[in-house]
C-alpha cells in the first residue's frame, strides 16, 4: 500500500551528519558505526532503498533549522542567529534538495504542482522494480522571513507548505513558548493564502492555532502532532486538543501522526526500553482522531523521522520506515476497511496535496 510521509527533515541530516539518502538505512549506519552520531540523533530510519520497500512515495521534505537558543552542541550546525541568518541556512536547504533531485533523478524528484504530484503517483502505479521518491518542500519554522512580502520568493523557490512556529517567533507562539498569534502573524497568514501556500499548524502554540484555522483563507493541515487526550500527564503544548483537532476536521485538514516514543507514551524519554512502546500505540492516535472525526480521512502519517531522534526511540517493531507497512495488519484488526487504510496511508494526504498545489 502507497505511503505519504508528511514530515522528514532530510536536509537538516544532510547538511548535519553528511548522509547520504540514496543510500540504504543499513549502509547509513555502517558509514556512522564508530561515530556519536547515533548519540547526537540516533541511529537512521531513512533510505531510499527502504522507501521503495516500504511503498514510501511522496515525503514532505522540510527546511528546518533552530534559533541559537535552541543549539543542541557544537554538532549542531543548523542554527540562526537572526531572521537573515535563517534565510541563508534555509536557501542552502533548498540547495540541497535540488542537488539530491539532479544526482539522483531516478531516486527522487521535486513535486511543486498538481501535474507533477499526477506523474509521480502514475509512476508508482506502474509494474516496475523502482520509483522514485517525490520531495514536496515544507518551510518548519519561519524565521527565514523577515517580512510577510518575502513569502512569494520562497514560493518560487518551490516552497509549498510553510509553518509558523517550532519554537516561538515573531509570529506566534511555539512549542514550549506560548503566544498567541501577533500583529505580523496575521500579516503572514495574509500574504500565504494570497500566494497558496498550505498551512502547517505544527508547533504552533494552541492558542495561535485556534486563531490561525479561524483567519486562514487557504488550506490547513498538521504534518507531525498527536492527541493530547492519550499523553495523560503531558503538559507540554506540542500535542493537539481534541478542540484543536475538532476545528481542523471541520476545516477538512488532515493530521499526520508521529510514531516517536515520547509522543506515543506520557514519561518516556530517551534510553528507555524501545520495546514498552509498539506500533498499537500508534494504532491507537490514528483511532482517536479517527473517533472524533467520525471517519477516516483526517489522518496520517508524519514520521518526523530522523528529526532528533532514530531507531532508538521508536515503536519496537520499526526498524526503517518501511516497517510502518505493518501498521496496515493492525488497523484492519481494529476494524479498518481497505479503503480507511488507504485513506490513512496515502490517500488523505494526496488528495489535501491536490487541494493546494498549483
């Protein structure tokens, strides 16, 4: 069954670790065994030969870097000091992709319109051994604009999601920085939807949240968030209300759902048992947001995968994302028809994908 990954921050592992994604998962680790970096982010979950076993064919690939304040050591080369800084890093990110896309172009390509997102989806449909993986950019954290004007050179760019927030900015409130939306976030927002851009809620404090699927005039998503009502204990405002999620169903926005240990399992925390979470946890947020959706076509999956953390702080039996294949089984034992789980793997986030790409 196809899968739509709707968070990857590749050019962020790129650009920080050198790997080399058209490369296989295993030959990833084999090239960083005797390295910190499983340390630093643990261990791959990503490569291009594990995407086509695991039917992986569209990714959101993201531009993402932190604030200094954020750094997490010396390795951590993707941070800004300023708004101009930012756009620097996020222009290279850009760079990066175009380069993966013109060394590899029967790996991976660069989807930035409906016909392309239609030629991609042909291709997979076809009986071959091969596919390549399409990369549609997503801008996580909008500090690389420091005027709501600058939005239309990003999207010629090829930028075609953009979020807010990671941590707070100019514009809203973030994850573990509260806020609501500010003067120039509303001006953001405007200057978005006038271009086309979707909207990714994701880090975006609750309150901007709310407001932003009231004020936004284009489409509204959540590439990588779970339910807050199973993380019982968690007070941390990166996980969604059920009113957060009740208003983007009715906005018909979709949600990826993030298989990260610590999201799926309140008080987990890196080197704990992999094995005290499984993939029925993960079951178990498509569920919710189905249940109170009332059908299955608000969800998905966003791995985040390889975005701060590795096979180390996963579901015990993911070892590469092809293995989120077996989240199929499980759903249809929950009583999930062949169509919901398309829906879920695929189809929901194809059919948002068409609703903004030009």
């Amino acid at each position: 069954m196809l899968l739509v990954d709707a968070h990857e921050d590749l050019a962020w592992n790129i650009l920080t670790f050198q790997r080399d994604y058209s490369r296989s998962a295993a030959e990833i680790r084999q090239s960083e065994a005797g390295t910190l970096i499983w340390q630093w982010n643990g261990d791959t979950l990503l490569g291009w030969q594990d995407y086509q076993r695991g039917q992986v064919m569209l990714v959101f690939a993201t531009l993402f870097a932190a604030p200094l304040r954020k750094k997490l050591g010396d390795w951590d080369t993707q941070c800004y000091r300023d708004s101009r800084h930012a756009k620097a890093l996020y222009r290279n990110q850009v760079d990066v992709y175009q380069k993966l896309v013109e060394q590899h172009p029967e790996k991976f390509t660069l989807i930035q319109t409906q016909s392309s997102l239609q030629d991609l989806h042909k291709d997979w449909g076809q009986t071959k051994e091969t596919h390549p993986v399409g990369l549609l950019l997503l801008m996580e954290g909008a500090e690389a604009i420091d005027h709501p004007r600058e939005v239309e050179e990003w999207w010629d760019a090829g930028v075609r999601i953009l979020g807010p927030a990671w941590a707070g900015t100019p514009f809203c409130g973030g994850t573990n920085e509260p806020g609501e939306l500010t003067k120039l976030g509303r001006q953001l927002l405007e200057a978005m939807a006038g271009v086309g851009f979707a909207l990714d809620l994701s880090h975006m404090d609750e309150k901007a949240a709310l407001q932003a699927i009231d004020i936004y005039e284009g489409k509204v998503i959540v590439t990588h968030a779970n339910a807050k009502a199973l993380l019982k204990g968690s007070e941390s405002n990166r996980h969604l209300s059920d009113r957060v999620i009740r208003c983007l169903v009715e906005r018909n926005g979709v949600i990826g759902v993030v298989p990260f240990n610590a999201f799926l399992k309140a008080g987990w925390k890196n080197g704990d048992p992999r094995d005290t979470v499984t993939l029925l946890d993960v079951v178990a947020q498509i569920d919710y947001i189905c249940q109170l959706a009332g059908d299955s076509q608000h969800v998905g999956i966003g791995s985040d995968f390889d975005g701060g953390f590795g096979w180390q702080s996963v579901p015990a039996e993911v070892n590469t994302i092809a293995d989120l294949q077996k989240l199929a089984p499980l759903l249809a034992e929950r009583g999930y028809s062949n169509e919901d789980i398309e829906n879920i793997f695929s189809a929901n986030w194809l059919r948002t994908c068409q609703d903004f790409l030009p």
